[in-house]
C-alpha cells in the first residue's frame, strides 16, 4: 500500500480515504480546554524593587534588594514586585512565591551574572527529562500558586560568553544524570551544581499551578528558556524571542496540562515549543504526563517549529496547534521525535491551518531519533494534519518511520500543499495511513491524450 502512495505522490495528487478509528467524542475539545484555563489571581499590594535599594544602573549587584522586596511581597500575602525602566544587574537568580506577579516595565532589562557561583546552593530541578539538583534557573518558582511574569522589558541570560561554552563539556554530567535515570538513584543524591557542566535553565516553574507570562522579551538564554515542569493552568502569552545559544528551546511544557500558548514571535536556535513529558525509566514511572495542551496564532523562527519529544516517556496526548506561520526559516516544521529508549506514548494530537516557508523538512515523525536505544518504544498514533502548506521543503516532504512490532499508525493528512521538495514523501512501518487532497509539488490537470 505504501508503494502505491508514494508513486501517486509522485505524479502530484493522491486522494485516499480510510476509516478514522478514535473516538473524538472522548477527546477534550479546545473550548473545553479552555475552560480549564483561568487567570492567576493575585493581591492589588505592589511594590518597586527601588523601594529596597535596587538599582537600574547596570553595574550595583541587585540579589540582595530583589530577595529583600519579595520577602516583604510574601509577608503581606503576595502582590506585585515592579522593575521600572532600567538596566538590573542580577548576581544571582530571583527565586518567585506564590501570589506574585514579576512585573518588568517597558524600558527595564534584568540581566544575569556569569559567575556560576551566584547560583549556588543547587535547588531542585530537571534536566533533559531528568530530575536532580543542579544551579538554580535565573528565574525560578518551586510548588507555588498564582504566579504571573508580565510586562514589556527584557529578561536577558547574558549566556553566550559563558554558559553556552559549557555546551561542549557536558557529555559526562549528561551521561551521569541518565544513568542515574536508569538505576533510580534517589534523587537526593542526583547531587550536580559545582564541578558539573549542566546549564541552567534561564525561566523554570516547577510544581506551580496558575500561570501567566505575558509580554516580556526573552534573550540569550543559558539551557532552555521556559520551562514549565510538572505544572497546570498555565497561559503564555504575546512574548519575543532573541535567544540564539545552544538549546535555546522557546517553551517547554513538560510533565505539564491546560496550557494555552498564544501570539508568540520566535526566534530562537533551538525548538520553538517542544512538548515533553519525562525522559526513560524514571518517565515510564511517572504518574505525570503532558496533555490538554492549545497553542495558537504563533510565528515561527529558529531549529524547529512544533516539537514533541524526545524527552516523552510518560505521554503527550491533546494537542491542539492552529492558525499559525513562519516569521523565518526554519530547519523543519513540524517534529515528532522519540526512540525506543524512551516509551509513552503520543496521540491525539491535531494541527490545522498551519504555513511554513521554506524548510529542510515539512512533516517528520519519528521513532528512530539519534537511532539509540532499545527495549521501549512509543506508540505514535491518532496524528490529524490539515490546512498545512509549505513554500518548498529542501529534502522531504512527509516522513513517517514506525517500528516492525509498533508500527506509526492513524495518521491522517487533510488538503496538505507542499510546493516543492526532493523527497516527497517517506513511509516505513506504517499502518492506516490517510491521504486527502494532497498535493506535492503541482496539481496534476488533464491526462495527456493519443492525436
């Protein structure tokens, strides 16, 4: 079967229909979702960080200010803790509460020290899918409620002098933490931070619920730019993207649910959003996984557009992408990437009303990524694509790689338009697979005839 729709794909056009096997009726729907998502609520209290002794400067260290404002913040229930415009030297990371809205005002940049000792002690944390102590993230919030970062100012990770050069003595203390993973050391004893090489993260929210980010600008992170872990109700919102060093993920939902993200500009050297839900032995374990997720009217620039994996153990399931479009290139559009170290499962996930300019890859899905690993392999499956369109993809259409004894299976494609590509499409171990109105490369018009 396969065969067949690769020749007619070929030639232009292939229209085939099959039966759709999951019950959508059991699938939450966006509106649904949506429902689940509310406002963090947070006290009308509000200070300045001025107020302690902050300083918009550029050069006066300001961690012992900042900490002093948010204990006063924490002490009267919560509220708002305002930057003004101003240049906010940080030696050192702003650990949030609960009740609190970081509010960086239109002309203030906080920027971050590149003594890695400032971000010390190690706090609780994950990385890659596994979880330790390391460096606390610049910005971070552990078990909290009602938490907001807002405003139209800058938070900038100043990494690429720095941290970013860690990327390339990392290997050992990555190899370590997943070794870790698989012998389930306790993770009191995950002890990384001095002497190790795993960056932070530049945004962390771990075990919070209610969640807004909205507005802010977010450059030249560490390791990954947000990361919401384990969290719930959660909206990001309106915010920018310059952060070109390695790892620069945008957004990283993981072990994460109810999430809106909308009318988001990136650009960024790594994932634009990708969905993550636990990383092998410790992630098939986990009573978490990600789900009921909405992201909407975004613009893309940077590694990849929409990501899923490959940390994904646990599970991803309800996904909704729509109405979205490149602002740049873009290495591929959209990812789903796992291998069988990993197991979960992905499904139920719906793309529609998506363009893409010019790509290395328009639609890949993998179980074969970094072609490692063994024993654990996801099940992919119930993947709906429609109103998908590419101006040319350089090396392949659709990619589709499923296993023997797992084959990728329910994958449905819907009025797909790739202008132009080498490859057009790419199938192995694949079951159930529907094409309508698909066209790569020109419509095929009237069949030539004898004179």
């Amino acid at each position: 079967m396969k065969k067949i729709y690769f020749l007619f794909l070929i030639f232009g056009i292939l229209a085939c229909q099959i039966q759709v096997s999951v019950d959508t009726n059991e699938i939450p729907t966006i509106d649904s979702i949506l429902k689940n998502i509310k406002a963090p609520s947070v006290p009308e209290y509000s200070i300045s960080v001025t107020d302690f002794g902050a300083k918009g400067d550029s050069v006066t260290p300001n961690k012992a200010a900042v900490a002093k404002a948010i204990k006063d913040l924490n002490s009267k229930g919560g509220g708002t803790l305002i930057f003004p415009a101003g240049q906010y030297f940080m030696d050192g990371p702003i650990h949030m509460v609960s009740n609190m809205d970081l509010h960086i005002e239109k002309g203030a940049r906080i920027f971050f020290s590149s003594d890695y000792n400032d971000y010390l002690p190690v706090v609780k944390t994950s990385w890659e899918g596994t979880f330790l102590y390391n460096y606390s993230p610049f910005i971070y919030a552990y078990n909290c409620k009602n938490i907001r970062i807002t405003g139209e100012g800058i938070i900038d990770g100043e990494a690429s002098e720095t941290w970013a050069k860690w990327h390339g003595l990392q290997k050992k203390d990555q190899l370590l933490s997943r070794e870790m993973n698989h012998n389930n050391t306790p993770i009191d004893q995950r002890i990384f931070g001095e002497g190790h090489y795993l960056r932070p993260q530049l945004i962390q929210l771990y075990d919070c619920k209610n969640i807004l980010v909205e507005g802010v600008k977010i450059e030249d992170s560490p390791f990954w730019c947000l990361h919401l872990l384990r969290c719930e109700n959660i909206t990001v919102r309106n915010i920018k993207y310059e952060a070109y060093n390695k790892n620069n993920d945008g957004i990283d939902p993981e072990y994460s649910k109810n999430i809106l993200i909308e009318d988001i500009t990136f650009n960024n050297s790594d994932d634009n959003i990708a969905i993550k839900s636990g990383r092998d032995d410790e992630g098939r374990a986990s009573e978490f996984h990600s789900e009921n997720i909405i992201v909407r009217n975004c613009h893309f620039k940077g590694l990849h557009a929409i990501v899923i994996g490959s940390e994904m153990s646990a599970g991803v399931e309800n996904v909704y992408v729509e109405n979205c479009d490149f602002a740049g290139k873009l290495k591929r559009g959209i990812y789903l990437k796992s291998n069988p170290d990993r197991g979960g499962y992905i499904k139920n996930i719906f793309i529609n009303d998506v363009k893409f300019g010019e790509v290395e890859d328009c639609i890949y899905i993998t179980s074969y990524y970094h072609n490692e690993g063994e024993g654990h392999i996801t099940d992919i499956k119930d993947i709906y694509f429609e109103n998908i369109s590419c101006q040319k993809a350089k090396s392949s259409g659709i990619v589709m790689q499923g296993f023997p004894d797992k084959k990728l299976s329910d994958i449905y494609f819907k009025n797909i338009k790739i202008d132009s590509t080498a490859n057009p499409l790419s199938m192995e171990n694949t079951e159930n697979i529907s094409f309508s109105d698909v066209i790569i490369g020109q419509l095929a018009t009237s069949p030539s005839f004898v004179k």
